[in-house]
C-alpha cells in the first residue's frame, strides 16, 4: 500500500517545502513523464530555490530536453543561477526526497490547492484595493473576478494570476 492510499501522509508532506522537494524529486526521477510540468508555473512554489530548479525543469521539457538532474543543473550553471538554486549539493539532495514517482499526483493536488489558495488571496487583495477607488468600473471587476474564479475553479490558478497582471496594466493605462 502506498502512501497515497493511506490515511496518514508521507514525512515530507509535513510542510510545503517538503512537498515542494518531493514534487520536484518526482519530476527528476521521471524526467520523461511531464503531467504537472504545463499545469504548474514556477509562481506554484513558495520556496525560490524549487521555483527556480522548477523553472529549468520547465524550460528543458517545453524545449524537447530530457530535464535530467544532470541537464537541469546544466541548464542552471549556463544560466548562472546554480548557487541560486542552491548548489550541486542541494539537487542531490533534492533527488532523493521522496517514496517515488507513484507520489506525483498527490504533490501536484498540494501544489494545485496552494497555488490556488494564494491565487484567491491575491484576487482579495486587487477587489479590496479595487473597491475603494472612486473611478473603479464596476463591470469591469466584476467581470475580471468572474473570470479569476473560473480559473481558480478549474485548478487553472496560474492563468488566474496572469489575468490578475493584465488587469492591473490595463487598470494603470487608464
């Protein structure tokens, strides 16, 4: 029985950077599967080193890469951002944070309800803000909130966050 199934999480699910760990030590252990890669943004992850590791990963996968450990800490030396993502030392470390691949999906739940969770603080945060201008169009935020929460809803809350920039460049072009 996996941890999956049971009713007790796994260690690392005892705080968000160890499901940040073990999310990304799925994806280098099976650099070829890509589920989570398109529906993640590196925005997903609260701790800056994983959003950077992520990125790599990322951007390796969408370029036709294999993002293996040795392609990923490649990619961040060229890039320069090695010691950012926190070493050589840090990516073997990270390789070997969890149970195995069959944990992914369970990650990237966590990953998703998080992501959404701060998607919805950042949705309170723009109608409050909002709310209180005295030229605020009214069916243009409304419409703006609809679609946020569509997006939220549909565990799509990463598009929800790009909605949120487009309509706060849009707001400030006014």
């Amino acid at each position: 029985m996996t941890y999956a199934t049971r009713s007790t999480a796994p260690p690392e699910f005892s705080s968000p950077d160890g499901i940040e760990r073990g999310f990304i030590c799925c994806l280098l252990l099976e650099p070829t599967n890509a589920d989570g890669l398109l529906t993640l943004t590196p925005d997903a992850f609260q701790n800056g080193r994983h959003r950077i590791i992520f990125q790599a990963i990322r951007d390796i996968a969408l370029e036709g890469g294999i993002p293996t450990a040795d392609a990923v800490q490649a990619r961040l030396e060229a890039l320069g951002r090695l010691e950012r993502a926190g070493g050589p030392a840090y990516l073997i470390t990270i390789s070997q944070e969890t149970f195995g691949p069959s944990m992914r999906p369970a990650y990237l739940r966590y990953l998703k309800r998080e992501s959404a969770r701060y998607a919805l603080k950042q949705l309170a945060s723009t109608l409050a803000v909002e709310a209180i201008r005295p030229e605020m169009e009214i069916e243009a935020l409304c419409q703006f909130a609809l679609a946020f929460l569509v997006d939220v809803r549909d565990l799509k809350p990463d598009e929800a966050l790009v909605k949120r920039r487009v309509y706060d460049t849009q707001r400030r072009r006014r």
